[in-house]
C-alpha cells in the first residue's frame, strides 16, 4: 500500500538529496519546481553551530521538497528530489 501524497517522479525516480549528517533546516533557498544547477545551494543547515550549505548533485528540476525551515534533520534522510 503506498502512502505518498506526493506526486511520483518519472521512472527515472529523480535524484535522491539527503542531509550528510544531523541538525536542522536552517533556510531553503529553493521551491518545488525551480531550475537548479550542479553546485548550486538548494538549503543551508545547521548542524554542530555551524551553518553549511547542502548544493544540488545534478542539472534539474526541484520535484520535491521534504522539510521546511526550522525541521530537524537526520543523517541520510531525503530531503529534496530533483527530476
């Protein structure tokens, strides 16, 4: 049974943007549906106060976004897929 709200991303399943470790959205610099580039800031976070920036792996499009500001974030969840 699936239980997404979330509309599917194609078969090519959208390239997966997980948190490197834990701490918290700081501020998104993105929206769902904008154009992003290799290397750009997609979010900045806070993690042992330090704030560092999480950049986009791939050339895309923002399909989704799966925390907002101020949500705490663990090591290796998803957190933004780009189509």
């Amino acid at each position: 049974q699936i239980k997404s709200s979330k509309p599917k991303t194609s078969s090519k399943g959208g390239e997966k943007v997980t948190a490197p470790m834990p701490g918290s959205v700081f501020k998104m610099l993105v929206a769902e549906g904008d154009e992003v580039k290799k290397g750009q800031t997609l979010l900045v976070f806070e993690a042992m106060k330090m704030e560092n920036d999480l950049t986009s792996p791939v050339d895309g499009k923002v399909a989704a976004i799966n925390v907002a500001e101020g949500d705490a974030i663990a090591a290796g969840q998803e957190l933004i897929i780009i189509g």
